[in-house]
C-alpha cells in the first residue's frame, strides 16, 4: 500500500495572519515599530483574503492584528511626543548634582 499525498490547499497562498499578529502584540507590548510591521502585513492579509489568494478564516485574526497595529502605533507615537516634551522638562528640574 502507498500512502496518500497529502491534500493541496485551495488556496494559492499561506496565510501570514498569525504573523501579523504576533508582530502587533511585540509592537504593543515592548518596540513600537512591530506595530507597523504587523499593520502592514494584516492589511496584505486582508487584501489578499479579499482577492481569493488566502484562506478567509484567517479575516479574524488579520481584523484583529490589523487593530492591534494601529493600537501599538498610536501609543508608540503617544510615547513619542511624551519623550521628547515633558521628560526634558522634567530632567531639567531635578538636580543632579
């Protein structure tokens, strides 16, 4: 007896949903730049679930990198204008010595 071939996908591409989304949550938790990555690669995700290319289960979880990303952006821009503002500030009012 030979064994079966396994099954060829119906769909001509591997999703990077999972991807996506690992990079969004490292964006939101420790390098804001992640986000971008992640936001970038949901929004192909999306596209190409759209375009028939990947698997539509993956629209959850490309949806929610996606939202994630601009989560992570928005608080790394935040963290941004807060660094280069007040901190200066505040340095200047400590005495150091």
């Amino acid at each position: 007896m030979t064994a079966m071939p396994p099954a060829a996908s119906a769909y001509p591409e591997k999703s990077q949903a999972t991807t996506a989304m690992v990079l969004s949550i490292f964006g939101l938790l420790c390098c804001g730049i992640l986000g971008v990555v992640g936001l970038i690669m949901a929004n192909t995700e999306k596209q190409a679930i759209a375009a028939g290319r990947r698997d539509p289960a993956n629209q959850g979880t490309a949806q929610a990198a996606y939202v994630i990303g601009i989560v992570a952006i928005a608080l790394w821009v935040i963290g941004l204008i807060v660094q280069a503002t007040v901190l200066p500030s505040v340095f200047d009012q400590l005495d150091l010595g």
